[in-house]
C-alpha cells in the first residue's frame, strides 16, 4: 500500500481501531489479486472515484498511482470521457481538472504561450463555472415535481455536448502523450 494509504488508516485506528483493522484487511486482500493488471485496476480506480464526484483528494491520489503504473494522460482522460454520461457530465469535469491539476504538477502537459494560455485559463474557469450551474439546475430539477418539456432537455443535452466538445480540444492541445 501506499504511504499516504498507511497514514490514513493510522488516523482511523486512533478513532476506531475495528474500522480501521476491517479496511486495511479488505483493501490489501483486493489489492493483492491478479487478475487484472496493475493500469487497468488503476483506471477502474479512477472511474469509481470520478462517478461517486468530491472525492477531489483520493482522485487526485488515485491519478498519480495510475502514471506510476504507467497510464498515459491520453487513458487517464479516456476513462473520464467514457464514463461522463453514466455518472454525470460536471461529475467527469470535475474530475478532468483534477487530472490537469496533477498532470501540471508532473510535468506532463504541453507548455503554450502566456496568450494562448491565459485564454484556455479563462475558458476552462467559465466551463467549470457552466458545469457547477448546470449540476444545481440538475439537483433542483430531481427535487421539482414540475416535470420539464422535452425541448428544453434537448437544449441542455445539446450545451453539455458542446461543452465536452470545447473540453476535448483543450485536451487535444494540453495533453501530450507519454
């Protein structure tokens, strides 16, 4: 396991030793199978986090174990794509700027011009600003009774997939392949 995994479960020991004794026996028994390879365990990781959403430090964790094990960028974002209408477009965003977070902490994107660079700053900042309003238009919209017409749905489909668009370009000229 990994350190910082270690350092976790020493603080829920402090709070509860059963809990802690019952994760870390649980966690070491998956982790120990090998039917699946270390990158693919590791995209699945990813994939879960990404779907359950706030879980914005164990994702981030979750990013650094997988290029460890040797996942591209390009895989990494992949997983997030395939996933984003499953578990919710502004869930996969969210998660997609973690992985640009690591990513530039790792070295890993493509340096720009300071132009070109402040303008993708910008867009990236509205886009997640569009994506946090649309995740409380959704929260309201399952707490409403009032039901929506369908035009107005295929208005939303239509932002959401312009906006994974506009994301996909981004990438397209951020992300360099390992």
């Amino acid at each position: 396991m990994s350190n910082s995994f270690d350092k976790i479960i020493a603080k829920i020991a402090k709070i509860s030793p059963d809990i802690a004794t019952c994760i870390d026996t649980s966690t070491h028994s998956i982790k120990r199978r090998e039917i699946l390879d270390k990158k693919t365990t590791c995209l699945i990781n990813i994939a879960s986090l990404t779907t359950l959403g706030s879980c914005h430090k164990v994702l981030k964790r979750s990013i650094n174990e997988a290029i460890d094990a040797d996942c591209s960028c390009d895989e990494i974002l992949e997983t997030m794509l395939q996933i984003s209408f499953s578990c919710g477009l502004s869930r996969s965003i969210d998660a997609i700027f973690e992985a640009k977070s690591v990513f530039e902490d790792r070295g890993l994107l493509k340096k720009k011009s300071k132009d070109k660079s402040d303008k993708d700053d910008e867009y990236e900042t509205e886009l997640k600003y569009q994506s946090e309003n649309e995740s409380d238009d959704e929260e309201s919209k399952c707490d409403s009774d009032d039901g929506e017409d369908k035009d107005s749905s295929d208005e939303k489909d239509a932002q959401k997939l312009e906006t994974e668009c506009e994301l996909d370009k981004i990438n397209d000229n951020k992300v360099e392949k390992k």
